[in-house]
C-alpha cells in the first residue's frame, strides 16, 4: 500500500503530465481480468464515497458532488483522459483531483482484493458466526423489548433499564427499544443476548489504513478488525461469563485469543487517543483459521447509550468526531470543495443535524466538535 500513500501527492496542484504516465504505464500492463475488476472497484469507490457524504454531509452534497464526467465514466483510462485535461478553473482543478484520486483508489482497492479476497472474508465471518451460535446459545431466539431511561442532564445516557417490563423513573425520558436476542444460559438462570455483525469493506479499510499512516502508525496497513461481532448482554457479570465461554470454544476450536482489552468492568486508558474513554466493551482479539475477529462484549445500558448518547459515548458521534479531525479533510480537501473542516460552527451544525435524528433537543454550544481539545 506505499504506493496509495506516495500517490496522494499527485492528487492536488497544478497539471503534471508525469502523474498520467505512469498510471497509463500501470494501466496498460494490466491483463483484462483486472482491468474488470478495475472498473468494479471504481464504481465501489464512488459509490462508498457518496455514500459516505449522504450519511454524514446531507445538507452539503451539492458542494460536494463529483465533476459531472468523472461521476460517470465507466473506466479507467477515461478517467486519465480526463485528468489530462489542462485547466486552472475550480471546475478543473477538482475534475483532475477526482479522476487521479478515484484511479488511485481503484488501484489500491484492487491491491486490497489479491490480498484478501471480500468473499473470503464473508465466509471465515460466517464460520466464525456458524461456531458460536453452535456452542454459546440456547436453542431458539426472540424479538425481545429494552426499555431504556435517558438522563437528559447526563447527555441522554442510560440510568436504568429493564427488559420486557415498562420502566417507569421521576426525571428519566423513556425509550421504547425491540431487538431480536438469543438465549444465553446461567448459573443464574437463561438469559438474552444480542448479536451484531460487520465486516469493513474495502474503501472502509483503506480509509482506516490512511488515518493510521497519517497518525504515524508503524504499520498503517495493518487491520484486524475487517471481521467483527458484538454481543449485548444484560450485565457485567454475564459479559465476563460470555467472554471466558468464546475463549474456551475458541481454544478448543484451534484458535488463539491474541489480545485482551476490558473498559467494561475496568477504568479505561485515557491515554488512548484511538478510542472514546466513555466507550464501555470488553474486546476479545481472536485469531482463527488465520483470519483475525473482533469480539466485543457490552451492557444493555451501554449500548443503548452508544445509541442515543449525545457525547463520545454514542458511537456515531465518536465516528464524527473521527470524521472532522481526520476523514472530511481527507475525502473532501478544503483547497477542492470549498468547506473549512476546522469552521467550530460548521461541526456544531453538522452535530447538531445528527442528533436531530435522535429526537433528542440540545444547546448546540455544549456538542463535542473535535476529540483533541476540550470545550
């Protein structure tokens, strides 16, 4: 992937004939098998990319939409074409940062595909699943309701639950929550568990890859998170139970538990500026059939607050938060579009429009806009 991290130079400036060479050079030893698959993962760039600005930037896509050619053309080598053109309008300027930019991120995802082919990575996940539910669950699953108390004074955290039974509590605003759980037996009787899965796609991973090459990773391209599972359990007490089981499977089945990391029942690291100090998981690392997984073990009240949360415990806002240091000036450079990611109000409005979605009202002076200074 150096090459990717080299190549973003190229992407803004002035025309430079030598930028097209040597992508015409890389495009012209490419045999027709990859020139397919190419074109597929330029058609997987522009669509992530959109869809990344319709999730997060609604109010902006205008200002953010791709020169009308580029969005379009259905391979690479119109894209060079394009990206030769000379030209010093704003329109020009950003049909020649997307055309390069989207040919380079073609490449690099193709790179990613040889690596560690998405179909590979969906079947070890399903095997991994398919393992889990044969040796953890109890036969059978239920569309189980979680009524949840948010503390308006606390940022809409959780202060109470209960499963099943309408919650009722002086100064708490009530969420009604339906999630299908499975069956979890303890010593202490049967119990419900959610399970959740996600897989990193490859533009996910090349973004995650590009944040840690600019934070100064010694391996940026190092991932092990692409295949992952959360579990949402009722306490603390079962989350620590749950997590010695998956280590027994996991070790009969062959595998190994790389690394360990508990800020569910411990204090976490503050140190960390890589994760929310109010993000409350234990986190299993499992190694298995080669492939690493991502195990993480939650509280209902915990997860409900990664929810509807309106500070660094809601996992949207912290992916936000993420976005505005790192992704949005990536993605959409001030010099092309014309956004400053460092305007404070312009987070606030940003922030302010994902909450809104919540149904929750707050003073959009007192959001979180940035994870590296203190308001």
């Amino acid at each position: 992937m150096q090459r990717f991290f080299d190549a973003q130079a190229d992407w803004t400036g002035e025309h430079n004939p030598r930028t097209i060479k040597e992508r015409k050079a890389y495009l012209k030893n490419c045999r027709p098998q990859r020139k397919v698959l190419l074109g597929m993962m330029l058609r997987s760039v522009r669509n992530q990319r959109a869809g990344f600005a319709r999730e997060y930037l609604k109010h902006w896509l205008d200002q953010l939409e791709p020169e009308s050619m580029v969005g379009i053309t259905p391979n690479l080598r119109e894209l060079l074409v394009l990206a030769n053109q000379r030209g010093d309008t704003r329109l020009d300027r950003q049909r020649r940062y997307e055309a390069i930019r989207f040919f380079d991120e073609a490449r690099a995802m193709v790179e990613l595909e040889q690596q560690d082919r998405i179909d590979y990575i969906y079947k070890d996940l399903t095997a991994m699943i398919k393992l889990l539910v044969s040796h953890l669950f109890e036969l059978g699953s239920d569309l189980v309701t979680i009524w949840t108390g948010h503390d308006r004074n606390d940022s809409y955290r959780v202060k109470d639950f209960s499963i099943g039974v309408p919650l009722a509590r002086d100064g708490l605003f009530i969420r009604q929550n339906a999630i299908t759980c499975r069956f979890y037996e303890t010593p202490h009787g049967r119990c419900v568990v959610a399970l959740h899965h996600r897989i990193k796609e490859h533009y996910a991973t090349l973004l995650k890859m590009v944040k840690q090459q600019r934070e100064g990773l010694e391996s940026p391209s190092t991932i092990n998170d692409r295949c992952a599972l959360k579990l949402v359990v009722p306490n603390e007490e079962t989350a620590l139970a749950v997590a010695k089981h998956i280590q027994q499977i996991i070790e009969d089945a062959g595998g190994i538990i790389a690394r360990r990391k508990d800020t569910l029942t411990q204090d976490p690291d503050r140190a960390n500026r890589h994760s929310s100090r109010f993000f409350k998981i234990l986190s299993l690392i499992i190694v298995w059939r080669k492939r690493h997984f991502e195990i993480q073990i939650t509280t209902f009240p915990h997860y409900y607050s990664s929810e509807f949360a309106v500070d660094e415990e809601n996992h949207t806002i912290y992916r936000l938060l993420q976005c505005f240091d790192h992704y949005f000036p990536w993605i959409f450079p001030t010099e092309i579009y014309g956004i400053d990611w460092n305007d404070r109000q312009l987070r606030r409005d940003i922030m302010a429009f994902e909450i809104v979605r919540m149904g929750w009202r707050v003073d959009r002076r007192t959001l979180p806009i940035s994870q590296t200074e203190e308001e």
